[in-house]
C-alpha cells in the first residue's frame, strides 16, 4: 500500500505548496514552434498567457513555460532566443523549464517561482547556485542523453541523479526545495525500459524526495496504443493515474482536464485505501 507523505514544497518570492494528499499538475506551456505535440501553437505571448490562465481554470497548481524544444532532433536554440520567447508569458505564469543558468536568474527576476532542468544541474552547474540565492524551486529530471547508461533503469536513476544532488548540495540548495522526475522518455532505451520503469518506480523513494511525472504524449506512449502525439490524452491519464498510485505528487501535461479527473479517481482510492 502506498503511504503518502505530506510536504510543503517552498519555492521563489516566499510562495509555497503543499504535496502529498492530493496529485498536483503542471501545466505545459511551450512557447516554441516545434515542440513535439504542439509546436507553435502558443508561440505569440497573448496566445501562451490565455492558454495558461485556462489551465489555471481547470485545475492546474503550476504553469511551465518553455522557450526550447526537448524533442529529439529539435534544433538548438539560443539563451538570447530561448530567452525573447520565455520572459513576456514568465510574468503571468511561474516555473521556467530551462537548463540554463541565466534564463532561469531572468525569469525567477521576472516572477517565476520554480526551474524545472532537463539536465538536472549537469548541463549548467551554476544554475544550482542561481536557485539556491533566489530560493526558487527546482525540478531535477533525469535523463540517458550524450551518456554511457546503465542497465538497470534504477541504477541508473540513482547514478544520474546522485550527481544532480551533489551539484546542487554544494551550491546550498535545501532539500526541501527539489522534486525528482525520473525523465520518462529522455532517452530510455526502449519503450519497455520506460514501462519498467513505470512498474519500479516505487523504488525511487530511496531519495526521500517528491516526484514528478512528465509522460504526458510520449513516443512510448504511443508505441502502447498506436496513437498519434495530439491523441495520447488518454493514455496520458492512465499512466497519470497509476504513477499517483504509486506516490508521485506533481504531473506535467498536456491537456489539463482530463488529468484532474484521472487524479481525482487516484486520490479517491489511496483515501479509501489509508483509512482506518
């Protein structure tokens, strides 16, 4: 049975949230033109902020704002880009997903309260230290690119993501203040390896810390279902659903309403599940 536990995550500019009794979602927003499922849909400013305000309406408790795609194949982008696309919508909205150290001073200066790093503090070191003076939130993702793997998928996580929090306790970030997510579909070796990782992921709670899922379209998705990106919502809830199950407290997604209800299904069985 899964026993949950209830936290106070605190993020930038003394805001704070609490994790543990009920699933929270994070909202994608990509201000990007070729973003896997929905590159350039919200490229424009005005467009990103009335699709992250009717996220909000929703149900979603944070917004992450991108300015560069993480597919694979996506052509790299600039700081100066990356940045031009970010900053206007940042103001609105509050978790920058960047691994670059100086987006993330800027948008944390422009409002943002959490840094959600694909890289996990590997790519750009000093964006621990950029967290750790401002106080900010900060999601640590694992991922397999650019590097020798292991083969057990746990193992891997706990190599990977051991070095993330050595950066990070050197730069003075307080535990309190970082969510994990184990990087489904960054470079795991096949869609079975993401599926055991899925069925494992319990084993994650060695690190004592909340734990985020980002599955929302992947490609392993629809390796299972035969789906195409834009049609994956529903298999999206379903690993949202079951991935509560096993203790995850924040989901990055898509499409917003149908998580809430697959979360609402979850929260409602691990309540009946914890009562005395």
């Amino acid at each position: 049975m899964t026993v949950l536990t209830t936290r106070i995550w605190p993020v930038a500019h003394g805001r704070a949230l609490a994790l543990g009794e009920t699933g929270r979602l994070m909202a994608i927003v990509n201000v990007t033109p070729d973003s896997f499922s929905d590159g350039g849909e919200h490229a424009v400013a005005a467009s990103a902020v009335e699709h992250a305000l009717s996220c909000v309406g929703e149900g979603a408790d944070i917004l992450d704002i991108g300015g560069e795609s993480t597919r694979p194949g996506a052509d790299p982008v600039s700081a100066a880009q990356e940045q031009d696309r970010v900053l206007p919508v940042i103001e609105a909205l509050v978790s920058i997903d960047t691994y670059r150290a100086e987006t993330a001073r800027l948008a944390i200066a422009a409002g943002a309260h959490i840094v959600n790093d694909v890289w996990a503090a590997q790519k750009e070191p000093e964006l621990a230290t950029v967290c750790a003076e401002a106080g900010a939130g900060l999601c640590l993702m694992h991922t397999g690119r650019n590097r020798e793997r292991l083969a057990d998928v746990i193992a891997d996580q706990r190599l990977f993501l051991d070095r993330s929090l050595a950066i990070t306790d050197a730069a003075g970030v307080s535990r309190e203040r970082i969510v994990l997510d184990p990087g489904f579909g960054f470079a795991k070796e096949t869609p079975q390896a993401n599926l055991e990782l899925m069925a494992r992921s319990d084993e994650l709670a060695v690190f004592g810390l909340p734990l985020l899922a980002g599955t929302s379209r992947k490609r392993f998705l629809g390796n299972v279902t035969g789906r195409d990106a834009k049609d994956r919502d529903v298999a999206t809830a379903a690993t949202t659903a079951l991935l509560r199950m096993k203790g995850f407290a924040i989901f990055r997604v898509h499409n917003v309403a149908i998580n809430m209800d697959a979360l609402a299904m979850a929260d409602a069985m691990l309540a009946f599940q914890t009562k005395p």
